[in-house]
C-alpha cells in the first residue's frame, strides 16, 4: 500500500513496485489521478481518500483482502516559509499530514499487519537539519522521526518492521519549476540556483525518484530488519551530523 500514491516520488515507487510483481493499492486524493496511474499497470488497485481525514482509516481498510507486505506514507507537503512568514495554522495542517496522516494509515492496516510486514514513512532530512525558511517541513519531519521511533517499539516486537526514510531535495519536475522560480525571483540564472542545491550534497548531484524507490523496493528483503527503526539518509549527503 502507498499513500500519496499519485505524487511524483510516490507514482514513481507505485510503479516500479508494480512492475516487481507485487499488487499495489495506490492511495490519493484524486480519482482521476489514480485512474491514469493505474494504466501503468493491472497490478495498481486505485484507493480514493484524503489522509488529512480519519474518514481515511475506513477507506483504506476496505480496500484490503489480505496480509499487507508493505505500508508505506509518502505524502508530501503544501506548505512552505519560515517562522516568520508561515501562517501559524499551517503548522497544524503540515503536523495533520505528515504526523497524524501516518498513525491513519496505521490504523487503517495494523489488523493486516504480519509477521515480516514493513512499515515506512518518507520523512525528509529538513526534519534533522532545517533551514531557515522550513517551518513546516522542519517541523513535521522531525515530529514524524519521532513517531516512527515509537511505533517501532511498539510493533517490533509483533514482528513488523519499520523504517524512516529520509530523503533531502530530489531532482523532480517539482523541484525544477521551483528552481525556475527562484532564479526568476532573484535575477540569478537557472543553471546557479540549481548548483546552490548541488553544492548542498556531498555526491555532488541531487538523487533521483528512481533511487528512492530502489530504496523502497530493497527494504522488503528480509535482511532489511537489521535496519528496524532506522532513519535512513537518502540525500546524497546533504546531513552533515555524525549520527
């Protein structure tokens, strides 16, 4: 199961689990969405429901007929600026995203949780290193690492296993029309702004969509449970701590 399932990180890991031979649900807000992803592939079971709803628990559930090997949350953000700027509110709405988003989704499968099953957030490293301007994403992911903390602990012993992952900027359509933006605001040239976020990475490069569902697809092996409870680095080096 993916929840956000039509954004570009999301759509991307949906498809190539698909491709490996697994059946997908794929959950997101839009029907229309889903339905274009599940062209992609007869393995892709569209889910409409909204996580920043508790409606979604019962949505979600319902969709199920069996164990899930996989649950992960891979919704991403609306919300931007610093302390400063960020509508207080919009605290609260990146926290019911992100934080209560992924204990629906847990709600939503526990009961088909098995021994083996992994559970796993995309959070992102802005939650361990923020930036000034990332009030919400700072703050959510760093709420987020310490949720899946706890449900480790609590679903470890049942058997299931669980990962953070936590990627810095990726190179998405996204992130390139905000690049764009940026250097238009700011009367600089694409090409410099987007080596401002290269120079961030010790790969000297962003990683790809590609690479992080690699990463998703890896975590089912059997051997991953040695990584139970981690937050795993996928940033090309973008986090500079230690531990």
């Amino acid at each position: 199961m993916v929840v956000g399932a039509t954004g570009a990180m999301g759509s991307v890991i949906t498809e190539r689990l698909a491709r490996t031979g697994y059946r997908v649900v794929a959950v997101a807000r839009s029907a229309d969405e889903l339905e274009k992803l599940a062209t992609s592939s007869d393995r892709i079971v569209p889910c409409v429901a909204d996580i920043g709803s508790d409606d979604a628990v019962d949505t979600i559930r319902s969709s199920l007929d069996g164990p899930v090997r996989l649950a992960l949350f891979a919704a991403g953000l609306p919300v931007r600026g610093s302390a400063d700027s960020i509508e207080p509110s919009a605290l609260a709405l990146a926290a019911n995203i992100k934080v209560a988003g992924t204990v629906r989704l847990l709600h939503a499968v526990r009961d088909h949780l098995r021994t083996g099953s992994s559970f796993v957030a995309i959070a992102g490293s802005l939650g361990a290193e923020p930036g000034p301007l990332d009030a919400g994403p700072g703050t959510a992911n760093a709420a987020l690492f310490n949720l899946m903390r706890q449900i480790s602990k609590l679903y470890g012993p049942k058997g299931v296993v669980t990962h953070t992952i936590a990627p810095g900027p990726i190179d998405t359509p996204r992130l390139r029309s905000l690049v764009e933006t940026q250097a238009g605001e700011s009367e600089r040239s694409v090409e410099d702004v987007w080596a401002d976020y290269r120079a961030k990475t010790s790969l000297g490069r962003l990683p790809t969509l590609d690479e992080i569902a690699w990463l998703v697809e890896t975590l089912l092996a059997p051997e991953a449970a040695v990584l139970h409870g981690a937050t795993l680095a996928a940033d090309g080096g973008v986090r500079h701590s230690l531990l």
